[in-house]
C-alpha cells in the first residue's frame, strides 16, 4: 500500500521514499519549531545518487525509490510498473 504524506499530499510507493522526502532537524525539546518540511517536487527531480542517477523515481503519479527491495515489492503489490 502507499504511503502518502499529510504534509504536502504526495503519495510513496514506501516507507524509505517517504523517508528521503523529508529535510531538514527535528525540533529540540527546548519546544522550538525546528525546520523539518518536505522536499518540493524540484528538489526530488534534482536530487540524485553518488552515481549520477536520480534518487527519487516517479511511477504512475506516486513518488518511488528503488533504494530498497520493500520499494520495489510494494509497487509491484500494487501492480505498478518499475520504469
């Protein structure tokens, strides 16, 4: 099943793209806000691996990653195609 942030309404093919698609630190227990947010869709474009290849993959409107095998077995569950 997909996972779809509340923050910004995009859906994941899994837990690690979701993962990736945040930035930034958490707040401190001193009760400040922090600057945790979520990566624009720009960013995601434009974020890639220590190879040159992009990090984040865009399959059937849901963001995905092939990081891990979880990803490519949740898409295949949902009978998404790996492109």
């Amino acid at each position: 099943m997909a996972t779809t942030c509340r923050a910004c309404d995009t859906d994941f093919a899994g837990v690690a793209a979701f993962d990736l698609h945040r930035t930034g630190e958490f707040a401190g227990s001193g009760g400040g806000r922090g600057s945790r947010r979520c990566l624009t869709m720009d960013e995601m474009k434009s974020k890639t691996k220590k190879d040159g290849t992009p990090l984040f993959e865009f399959v059937d409107g849901e963001v995905a990653t092939f990081k891990t095998e979880e990803d490519k077995a949740k898409l295949r569950a949902l009978g998404k195609k790996e492109t």
